[in-house]
C-alpha cells in the first residue's frame, strides 16, 4: 500500500510544486486583474483556492497522461528512465484509472464556476492531453505548452466577468512568451537524450542561441505585460515595481544560466516560481492603489 502510494505520489509529481504553481499563477493574475477589491474578499480567496485546486489535480493528471505516451521515449532519457511507468512500477491501466479520478475531482473544483468559465474551460482539454505529442512533430512544443499552461488567466477573468477582454488576451500572450523562456530552459536538461533520440523542442532549435532567445521571450512578456497595465489603466507604481521581475529575468535567470549544466537549468527554472508570486503582488498592489 505504502509502495503503491510513493509510485502514485512520483507520478503526479506532487513532491515537485513547481509544476503546478507554474499552472496556478496565471489563474491568481487573471483573477486579481479582474475582481473588485472593494466587495466581499471571501469570494476572492474561494475563487483562488479553486484554482489553485484546479491546478494540483489537472497538472497531475496531465503528467499521468504525458508519461503514458511518453513511456517508451523515458526508457530512453536519464533523467527520466525510473519514472514508474517507465520502470513498470505502475502499469498503463493503473495510471489511467487514476488519471480518470484525478479528472473527475478537477470537474467537481470546474462546476463551482460560471457556465462560460467551464465551457472555456472544458475546451482547453484536448490541448492539455494533446501537448505531450508536440515534441514529435516540431520544435515547438514549448508554444503549444504556453497556451496550454496559462489558459488559466483567461479563466481567472471569466470566473468573475463572464466574458472576455482584450485585457486578460494581452496578459495571456506576454505570459505564453514567459513559458517559452522557461520551459526551453527546462529542455536543456535532456537535450543529449533527445537529440540522439528524435526529439524536438526550442532547447534544440536555438541551441547557441539560447540567451538571445531568451532574451526575446523575455522582453515580449515585460512589454505585453506594461500594456496590460496601460489598460488597466494602473498608476505609476505598478511601473516602478515592474523594474523587479526585469532584473530577475534578465539579471538572474538569463545571467546564471548555463545550457550545459543541468543543475544549472533546473536551478533557474524553479525561479519561476518567485517571478510567479513577483508578478501576483504587482497586480495585486496595483489594483489596490
């Protein structure tokens, strides 16, 4: 039972929370964007705990999911290759019976929300079980994972207006450029294996080239998301305190990291993090000023 709960636990990744706060922070922007402080906080924080819900059990059944087709690929990669499905520690039909049940609770945390939020929310589905195929056919399944991962900021501002605005789009986009950033830092930490084995990603695309492609997808999400702030008509501190995640992107994480040392790449990746909750208390300042 202990062993059947470890392999459960590795699977889900659940000891690792970067992957799903990397999906929860979107949801905590669009959502912070959008709400009127001046009313009752507890539908706040209700919505946020939702969300944050939302996130653990759909990145969950979205790593069952990737392993599954991913099975005879992780066999192949080091970093990868005692994964337990992988290993055969937990068979395809265990794996998929909790990836049912993992989905069946995340449609419970979905039907606390608005009808247009679950629709929207419903038709992000194929995306987020179909990412995994990507990096067999282009080198960009980062983008694919960027609009999959922060679909989650639209659906933070529907949650409360019931429609879409060209606000939230703005901040979705500069947000898609801060996923390809870090997930192509991610992929450095495999790309020997994936090379050898037919892979594709922008960790190989823009190998030597990574920082000035970092640097790019970087600049698209300060600038995309100072014009949301032009939008939302923020005043002057939401600037200034912008200056903070530029020096943490361009001068931390583009500085330090080193494509070729994976403890590097995994050390900035898990950054992100801070950038996430960074970018939470700008909005979340702003918009109480």
């Amino acid at each position: 039972m202990m062993n059947q709960l470890k392999h459960f636990i590795d699977l889900t990744r659940l000891k690792k929370p970067i992957g799903y706060m990397l999906l929860f922070w979107p949801c905590a922007w669009g959502l912070t964007l959008v709400y009127d402080f001046s009313s009752d906080l507890n539908n706040y924080f209700f919505y946020l705990i939702l969300f944050f819900l939302g996130a653990v059990l759909m990145r969950s059944a979205g790593c069952i999911v990737n392993d599954i087709l991913d099975k005879e690929f992780d066999k192949k990669v080091f970093r990868t290759k005692e994964r337990p499905i992988a290993s055969g520690k937990i068979s395809i039909k265990i794996a998929l019976l909790y990836a049912v049940i993992l989905c069946l609770f995340a449609l419970l945390v979905l039907l606390n929300f608005n009808q247009f939020t679950i629709i929207l929310a419903l038709c992000s589905m194929p995306l987020a079980f179909t990412y995994p195929l990507m990096k067999r056919f282009t080198y960009w399944p980062q983008l694919f994972l960027g609009i999959t991962f922060n679909y989650g900021l639209i659906l933070g501002w529907t949650a409360i207006k019931s429609e879409i605005d060209i606000i939230p789009i703005i901040f979705y986009f500069g947000a898609i450029f801060w996923t390809l950033g870090y997930d192509t830092i991610y992929g450095y930490q495999d790309i020997k294996d994936d090379e050898i084995i037919g892979l594709k990603s922008t960790s190989i695309k823009f190998k030597g080239n990574e920082k000035k492609f970092l640097f790019i997808c970087y600049a698209l999400l300060l600038i995309l998301f100072l014009i949301g702030g032009y939008f939302m008509e923020f005043k002057n501190t939401y600037y200034f305190l912008m200056i903070i995640p530029f020096l943490h992107l361009f001068f931390y994480q583009i500085k330090i990291f080193e494509s070729k040392d994976s403890k590097s790449c995994l050390k900035v990746f898990k950054s992100n993090n801070i950038f996430g909750l960074i970018i939470f208390l700008n909005i979340l300042i702003a918009k109480n000023l």
